[in-house]
C-alpha cells in the first residue's frame, strides 16, 4: 500500500503540503515527486506506467496554469488519479480546475477543489480502505471527531447567544 503524491513544479509544495500530512496523519505510506508532464514528459509517462509495478495504489497529483500532469498520469496507468488543481496565476486556479477535470471520455482524474490537497488524500485513503480494513476504521474514527467538533462548535456559538442575551427562547 503506498501512495504516489506528485507536484509539477516545487512551488506546489505549499498546497500539497496538505496531502502528506494527511496521509501521515492515517499512516499510509507515501513518495514525493517533483515531475512536469511539460518539461519531463519522458520521466512522468514512465513514473505512471511503472506506478503499479512499484507499489503505488493511488496517485495524487498536483499542478497549477495549464495543470495537465493528473490527466498526462492517468493517461499512463490503470491506477486511480486524483488531480488537485493549484491556484494562482491571473484566474486564481479556475484554469487548472477545467485543465484538470475536463478529461477525455476513458480517461478519468477524480478531481478536488481548487488546492483541495487535503481532500484529494482523504479521497486516496478513501480507495485505500476499500481494501484495507485498518484504515476504514481510521476514517470512522476520523468522521466521528469532525462531529464533535461540529457540535462543540454549536455549543459555543448557544453560549455566546445566550451570554449577550440574543437566545431564542
């Protein structure tokens, strides 16, 4: 079990940050990459076709502007890839959204949000724990703390109402 978290650029670091500690946080084992489906085209068309063979069960990758890395990998494996478009540049990332979504049909990326790199290694643990009965439990535990939280957070917002006397009754 392993999962391959690529950037097309070091300046993608910052969001893909996000994706790392997830998965570190779940305890999956993961590689980073710096790889340009522009400027290494030969070097990325052979990381996605050896992926499999190497271990990798999903792939996250990363790229802002024209963001043709996701589609490039998925072109290149059988594997699950999850695109996590960067923003930035003059459209704040709205490009590397449709550059990364709009795939041709037979050709897949699960795409996230505009520097969605945290769901992206949610979504990859997600896959993970279809065979992997150790991280499904994780992510019950993990949905099961978001709620408490949700609701600690609605407990304090009723005491705040209540302390400046706007409380509902």
């Amino acid at each position: 079990m392993k999962v391959a978290v690529l950037m097309g650029s070091d300046s993608d670091w910052e969001v893909m940050r996000e994706a790392v500690t997830t998965l570190k946080e779940f305890g999956v084992p993961f590689e980073v990459e710096v790889i340009s489906a522009h400027r290494t085209p030969r070097r990325a068309a052979e990381f996605a076709s050896k992926a499999k063979g190497r271990g990798f069960e999903v792939i996250i990758a990363g790229a802002g502007r024209a963001a043709h890395l996701a589609g490039f990998m998925a072109a290149h494996t059988t594997l699950p890839v999850i695109g996590v478009p960067i923003g930035g540049g003059a459209l704040g990332g709205v490009d590397a959204l449709y550059s990364t979504v709009q795939m041709p049909p037979g050709v897949p990326v699960a795409t996230v949000s505009i520097n969605g790199a945290r769901n992206a290694a949610l979504l990859a643990v997600e896959i993970l724990a279809l065979k992997h009965e150790e991280l499904s439990r994780k992510l019950d535990l993990h949905r099961e703390e978001m709620a408490r939280k949700v609701a600690q957070r609605s407990d304090r917002i009723r005491s705040k109402l209540s302390e400046e006397g706007l409380s509902g009754g």
